[in-house]
C-alpha cells in the first residue's frame, strides 16, 4: 500500500514538470516553436479547436512560424484567433499560408518574462511540495491506523523528501535553461 502511494506521489510529481514545462514552451523566448500557439483556441464552425488540429506548423526559420491551414475557409478564424491572443504578433496571410514573424525581444519584455517564469516555477515549487504534504498527511495516518511503524513511517517520509528534492531540482534545471533562452541575444 505504502510503495503504491510513493509510486503515486513521484506519478503526481512528474505530471507538475509536464505542466511547467508547457507553460515554460507556450512563452515567447525571441525563437519560434508551434508549441507557442498550443493554448490558441480557434473558432471552427461554432467548436473551439486548438491550432495544431487545423492546420500544418512549420518553422522555415530561427524566427518564422508558418501556419498551412487543411481547410482553406478556417484561415480567417485562425488569423483573428491569433489577434485575439495575448502573443503579441500580427499574423500575415497570402491566401494559402498564415506567417508570424517572431520579433526580437527588447530587454525590458525579457525581463517581463523572467518574472513570469520564475513565478511559473515557483507555482510548479508549491504544487510538488503540496504533493508531498498529502503523502506525508496519508503516511501519518496509516501509522495512526496502525497500519506502518514509527520506523517506517519516519523512512517513508525521507523516501518523499528525497523524492521532492530530486524534483524540485528537475524544475531548477528546467528554469535555468529557460533563462538562458530568455537572456540570448
């Protein structure tokens, strides 16, 4: 019982790192990704549909996003998805193709953005350790139900602890490159 919630708390972990590290590839950092427009919504005969399942992606360059649309009609919808967007980018249409052009980060919004990846950070910081919290409160009553000793309640607690460490590092790490790709020039 006790491994199984141990197994569920680094299950529970490892699902607040995928989520930091969406939000991390959803923010602009000077270079273009399709992973920018994961969060756009578009509105496709009356149904929100995210971009990427309207259309082909592709990043010609360091600084471009091409945007191919299957269905021709939708082109229009996604353009005013894009506007509506809080990316900040004007798209430009030739008929067929949507382009982005990704403009160059002037310093101040780099530093807009590292206050919003560190708080992003810090968010995915308390989310682990209120993982751990919730073990440790089970673990706590199992040993009260009689269930684990005080011996193996006090290593299941190190065993988490460990755990919480290892990643509340990973999302250092993470934060780290993120900042480096911010502060690139």
């Amino acid at each position: 019982m006790v491994k199984e919630m141990i197994k569920e708390t680094e299950s529970n972990m490892k699902k607040t790192i995928e989520v930091v590290k969406k939000e991390f590839a959803s923010m602009r950092a000077g270079r273009a990704t399709p992973a920018l427009l994961d969060k756009i919504m578009v509105n496709y005969y009356g149904t929100p549909t995210p971009v990427n399942q309207l259309a082909n992606i592709t990043v010609p360059e360091a600084r471009l996003l091409v945007i191919q649309p299957w269905d021709k009609s939708s082109m229009s919808e996604i353009e005013r998805a894009i506007m509506k967007s809080d990316l900040g980018i004007t798209p430009a249409s030739d008929g067929t193709v949507i382009r982005l052009a990704i403009p160059q980060l002037t310093q101040e919004r780099r530093v807009d953005l590292m206050k919003v990846i560190k708080k992003k950070a810090e968010e995915g910081r308390v989310a682990i350790r209120n993982v751990r919290r919730d073990t440790n409160d089970h673990l706590k009553t199992a040993q009260k139900d009689g269930e684990i000793s005080e011996d193996e309640l006090k290593r299941h607690q190190d065993e988490v602890q460990k755990l919480t460490d290892r990643m509340i590092k990973d999302i250092d790490n993470i934060l780290s490159i993120k900042e480096q790709e911010i502060m690139q020039v």
